[in-house]
C-alpha cells in the first residue's frame, strides 16, 4: 500500500512565523502535491513537483514556497504565515505514467494549521 | 482554466435511499475523472475513476459514475446508502492539457441517517 505521512496532524502558529510542513511518501513515486482544502471551495493546488528539485506553481501559490531535495521528500513554506493560511494542508503524491497522465493521487492524513 | 462543479454541498438521507451526486466539469478536451472520497478523520481516498472506455466506471464499496460527455458530467451514485457512507465526496478532473493537475470541485458533505 502507498503510504504518505506529514509530519504534524496539527499545528498552531503565529502571524509571521516560517512554517515548514513536510510530507513523505514509500513508493518511490516522481510526483508530489501540496493541496489547501476549505470548506466550500474543495482541494486547490498550491505548488507540485515532477521531479527532484523541480516545482510548478499551482492555483494559488502566493504565500507559500516548496523544496523537494529528495525523491519522497517534499515540503512546503509559508514563509510568514498569516490568519488567511489558516486551513487544512493535504499533500499527495502518484507515478509517472507516460500514457494520457492516468495517474491516480494518494493523499497524506492532512495538517490543519491555525494562525493566530 | 477548467472547473468542476458539485451542486449539492450538504446531503441529508436515510439508510437504503438512492444516492446521486452531481459533477460537471467545464473543460471540452479529453479528461481523466476521479472520484474521492473523505470519511471523518480519515485521509482522502479514491473511489473511482474513468480514463476511457465504458462510461459506467464501478468502484468500490458499491458506488458506480457515468461519464456523460455531451453533458460534461461526472454524476456519482450508489443504489442503497448506509450509514458508514457519511463522508464528504470530491469530484476532480485532470484535462490533457494540465499535465499532472487534478482540480476538484467544492465538495458534498453526505450525512446518512440510521
């Protein structure tokens, strides 16, 4: 089974602070995501990555910065955290398939973060 | 930019109701569809998805979707719900001309009552 873990379920942040969520996945897989879910509004992209040391932006990337030093490694960055980024993060990764992208997304537990 | 709409946001049934959940989708291309599915303090999971082939896709715990392209719909339905199907339903889209991106739509939240 394809495991994706983050490394808190939640955390509670001030306005301001650098905050670094991080994700990993065990299944050697080439793509990984960085999600925001709101009530109402779904899941939206942030930022994604094909590759190592590669990051494509998103739907809503203002605010937050990624790094993916590692295959199974990627993390995001608020780099000041504000009220607004309150919300829930869902990271996912899935295989590179060459065939019309039929790749399905296997999401992480999720972190909800509050900032104060 | 492509969007997916889910029309119903809150769904109240009772225990052996029929269940039709609403999906469209705005892009005229070829796309990939996925259902996902959110039980309480669970991960999001998959619960179906189409590629091509027979637009009736069946997936697991009894749901099935048909892909109508004419309508640009992606409606999800289970013929007898249980209670243990209270969750909230994603329906995301992947055209081919976005790569890797999945966008999803806002989301039902389905309340089942025993």
């Amino acid at each position: 089974d394809v495991k994706v873990t983050q490394s808190s379920r939640y955390l509670v942040k001030r306005t301001g602070e650098k905050v670094f969520l991080e994700c990993v996945q065990d299944m050697d897989h080439e793509n990984m995501f960085w999600y925001r879910q709101d009530p109402g509004l779904g899941l939206r992209l942030i930022y994604f990555s094909y590759d190592v040391k590669m990051k494509e932006k998103g739907d809503i990337p203002e605010g937050y910065s990624v790094s993916r030093e590692k295959k199974e490694r990627f993390s995001l960055i608020l780099e000041s955290a504000s009220t607004n980024q309150t919300s829930m993060y869902l990271c996912a990764s899935s295989s590179h398939r060459t065939v019309k992208y039929q790749e399905t997304q296997y999401f992480g537990p999720g972190t909800r973060l509050l900032v104060l | 930019a492509q969007s997916v709409s889910q029309h119903n946001h809150h769904v109240i049934l009772s225990e052996a109701a029929s269940l039709e959940l609403g999906c469209n989708y705005s892009y005229g291309g070829t796309v990939n569809l996925f259902w996902y599915v959110q039980y309480p303090g669970q991960h999001l999971q998959l619960l179906l998805k189409y590629f091509s082939g027979d637009p009736l896709v069946k997936g697991i715990k009894g749901f099935e979707a048909e892909f109508i392209k004419s309508k640009f719909s992606f409606n999800l339905r289970k013929p007898s719900v249980q209670w243990s199907d209270t969750a909230e339903y994603f329906c995301a889209v992947n055209a081919d001309n976005a790569g890797n991106m999945l966008t999803f739509g806002g989301g039902t939240r389905l309340m089942v009552k025993p």
